[in-house]
C-alpha cells in the first residue's frame, strides 16, 4: 500500500469573494459578485441566486441599502487574516490556497497603477503565511470581476478582457513572484458554461450572438488570457509552477445500454476540454465537433493556437464534490455540462444539499485524469457543505464531516498506490465562509465555525470544530491516521 509522499500539501482553500469582505475599504470597489443577493426560499426550491440575469441587476443596483449581499461582507479575513492564518497553522497546513480579489488591486480593471493598500494587504497575508511555513496557493481569479467591466463591456464576452486581464496578472507575477510558488489561473474554468454570469461576469441576453456561442466565445478569450498569463509566467518566474482547474464532473451511464454509454462519454469529454487545452495545449476534435453540430462559430483570437501551445500549465487542478448519471432518454436527458443534475444514483448518499457522496468517483478521476494528461494533479477543493449545531459551550460535532474526508483521503492514497501523481489536498472552505450556490452561511464547510448567519448577524468570532483537530491529526501522520 502506497503512502502519502513526503512533500504532500496538505491544505485548505477559501476565494477572496466568499471570505475577504472589506468590500469597499482601501480603495477597493465592488465585484460583480457583490451584485449577488440572498434571496431566502423554501428549503429544496431551486433558486440560484448566481444567476443574475441584466434585469436582476438592475434591480439589485436600484436596491443596494434594502438587499442581502453577503459577499460583500465574507467572514471577515480581511481584518482577521493574522488570527486566521495562525489556526491554519495549529492544524498543520502546508498549504493555504487563497485568491486575490481584482478590484482590490485595479478597482475597475482600467486602471494602469494598483492601489498601494490592496497591494501591501496581499504582502502582508504572504509574509504571515510563511512566517508558519505555509505556502500560498493563489488564484488569480476566483470568478469576480470589477462590476466596472460587467457594466462598460460585459464582462468576457468582450476581447477587451484579454488585455485587462493580463495587466492585472502580470502585475501580480511580478509582484509576488518571491512570496508565491503556486499558482492557478481561472478557479474552474468551466464554470462559465453553467452560470455565465458568475464564471464570465455577463449577460447572455445582452449578446448579439446566440446564448452557446457567447459563452463559448467567452471562454475562448478566457482560455486565451490564461496561457498567456503561463507563458508570461514561465519567462519571467522559473521557480513557480502555475496550473488550471475546472470543475470535475464526473459520469456514469444511468444504464448499460449503449446510448447511454455513448451520452457519458460525450458528457466527461465536454467536461474535460478546458483541460484538454490547457495541459495539451490545443482544441480537442471533439469540441470542435461540437461547435460544429451545434452552429456554433468562435472568433478565433489572432494566433491563437501558437498562443495556447505555448502555454500549456505545469499541474492541473480540480474541485471534486459528487458524481452523476447519464441518461440519453430525451425523458431525463440533461443539458450537456451541467453542473447538478436530477437523476439520482442509488449506490450513492445524499448530502443535505442533494449531492451525491462519491469517494471512489475520486479515485476514478484521478486515474482518468493521470492516463489522460500525465501531469500532476491538486485536489483545490473538495469537502462537504452541512447544517452545523453549535453547543452553548461553542463546541461543533461534526463527525458526518470527518467521515465524508476521511472517505475521500482514502480514495485518494488508493488512487496513489494505483500510480496517479497527485501533489496535494486543500479541502474547501477550511474556515466557514459563504457557500456560492445560495449565497449563504448555513451551508458550512470548515473545519473552524464562524459565528456568523445569513444576514450577516454574529459576532465573526472563530471555533475550532470536532473535524479542526481530526484533520490535525491527519496532517500530523501525512495520512496514516483517518
């Protein structure tokens, strides 16, 4: 039986919109995630808040003092960096993935000079960070975007964003480059084909081009300021390695009848091509495929496959929740790429937020993923989002959490033993923060309680749940003690 390898980072992982707050201190302007509001519904009613049309907006903008913006608020890590970096550190962490908000930097994504405070805020997390020996993970872009850019230009459908983009990442290369080894470009890139307004900050129906072909467009120029970004990377920062993540979703066939055999596939290769690109370093056939039978036509970016053979990334990055089935009955048929599906799997259990609990769809990730790419693989996010009870002496009993990470720690060291390369693990929302889906604190993930609700209510203080020193523990004995 394999083990964990020796420099195995061990971590945890927040984004700057959903744990930063401070939305509009120090001359940082908002996001277009701080247009997402808490819209209270009945429990198991779908309503996804992230995905605000250009009407929803307007509406938000005209009722900013009345409605509940929760990312605007996080839990606080901007006044609260010092106190929470240290408890990442009681826990062991090698590695804390992070992201830096844009618009703390460039407030509206325009300008040529960051603003010095947001600049020095980022130093001052790095410099704690490695006064404990743990590294920053940092992404560059955890889906927020100046809200100035959604506004002025809708945000990535535009080519614009290529150039703004770059500006800003190439500022934070030559920035932090002696603070920061590891780096992802776009946290799940994917995204922007399940909620084009949170994963590409835009509006489809704004779009003169049909809804797929916008979104696609926008993940072209997506795709293309990422390796730039790596490129840039590679000349002038040799000592970083830098990588790409998308949402991991993995299928099954609902049946085993051939259609629905064929219809998985097709599924997992849509979910794959970002990566494809990235690592490879080239459109797959079957994208273009795609593209092809669905009428969809791109705007290629000038040299653009030079652009994206010359910045294939050092590691690919995935988040890992649950799996799903496939079925090509147009009765259950789904959309291609969706995120949450309907069609339930019986072998699995459900999370209270109606995902699947699938340990071993990790470990057949991760082996699809190594004898598809051959490169290494991080687990950036992973993890299970619950209702938490806190005692009247503020203890949490989160043992259901504990037995969901443990079960995928597990698949994890198997996938190892079955020869997968995988460099690390940093579970989500290590510190509670506000879960993206619903715009909301009731579903936790952390391994520290944030005395914080929906409302924003609380008094933000921190404590340490059952899981906090199980995963302690863990880190301790790199993996030998579940």
């Amino acid at each position: 039986m394999s083990k964990f390898p020796k420099d195995f980072l061990w971590g945890g992982a927040t984004s700057a919109s959903q744990f930063e707050g401070g939305c509009l201190e120090d001359g940082r302007k908002l996001s277009h995630m701080d247009y997402i509001r808490r819209i209270e519904k009945p429990d198991k009613e779908k309503v996804f808040p992230i995905n605000v049309t250009s009407a929803m907006f307007e509406d938000h903008k005209q009722h900013e003092q009345e409605y509940n913006f929760p990312f605007r608020r996080g839990v606080d890590f901007y006044h609260r960096y010092k106190e929470d970096i240290a408890l990442l550190h009681e826990m062991g962490f090698k590695v804390f993935r992070m992201s830096i908000a844009w618009s703390r930097l460039f407030p509206t994504g325009l300008e040529e000079k960051p603003c010095p405070k947001g600049v020095q805020f980022y130093h001052n997390v790095f410099q704690e960070c490695h006064k404990y020996g743990i590294e920053p993970l940092v992404t560059m872009i955890h889906y927020d975007i100046p809200v100035y850019l959604t506004e002025t230009i809708n945000g990535w459908e535009s080519p614009k964003m290529i150039e703004y983009f770059t500006h800003y990442t190439k500022f934070l290369i030559d920035e932090y480059k002696d603070e920061v080894k590891y780096w992802i470009t776009f946290n799940e890139i994917n995204m922007i084909m399940n909620s084009s307004y949170l994963g590409g900050g835009m509006f489809v129906e704004k779009s003169d081009k049909p809804k797929e072909t916008c979104i696609h467009q926008a993940l072209h120029h997506q795709l293309i300021a990422s390796a730039l970004t790596v490129k840039y990377m590679h000349e002038t920062a040799k000592q970083c390695l830098v990588g790409n993540m998308i949402a991991r979703l993995q299928n099954y066939p609902y049946t085993c009848n051939p259609a629905d055999v064929l219809a998985t596939q097709q599924q997992n290769q849509f979910n794959y091509f970002p990566t494809d690109i990235q690592v490879k370093g080239a459109y797959p056939s079957s994208i273009l495929n795609y593209y092809r039978r669905q009428n969809i036509t791109i705007d290629w970016y000038p040299n653009y496959e030079t652009i994206l053979k010359e910045g294939t990334v050092d590691f690919a990055s995935i988040s890992y929740y649950h799996t799903s089935v496939i079925s090509s009955d147009p009765d259950k048929a789904e959309p291609i790429g969706a995120f949450v599906r309907n069609l339930e799997n019986p072998y699995n259990k459900i999370t209270d937020w109606g995902w699947g609990i699938d340990p071993t769809g990790l470990r057949i990730t991760l082996n699809d993923m190594h004898d598809r790419y051959d490169v290494p693989i991080f687990i950036v996010e992973n993890g299970l989002g619950a209702h938490d009870e806190i005692t009247e002496d503020h203890k949490i009993h989160d043992e259901y959490r504990i037995e969901y990470l443990r079960a995928h720690i597990q698949a994890i060291k198997d996938a190892i033993d079955d020869g997968c390369d995988v460099m690390g693990y940093t579970p989500w929302g290590c510190i509670d923060l506000v879960s993206c889906g619903d715009c909301q604190m009731t579903k936790r993930y952390g391994f520290v309680y944030v005395d914080a609700d929906n409302e924003g209510n609380g008094t933000y203080q921190r404590y340490r749940k059952d899981s906090f020193y199980w995963y302690k523990k863990v880190i301790e004995s790199n993996g030998e003690i579940l």
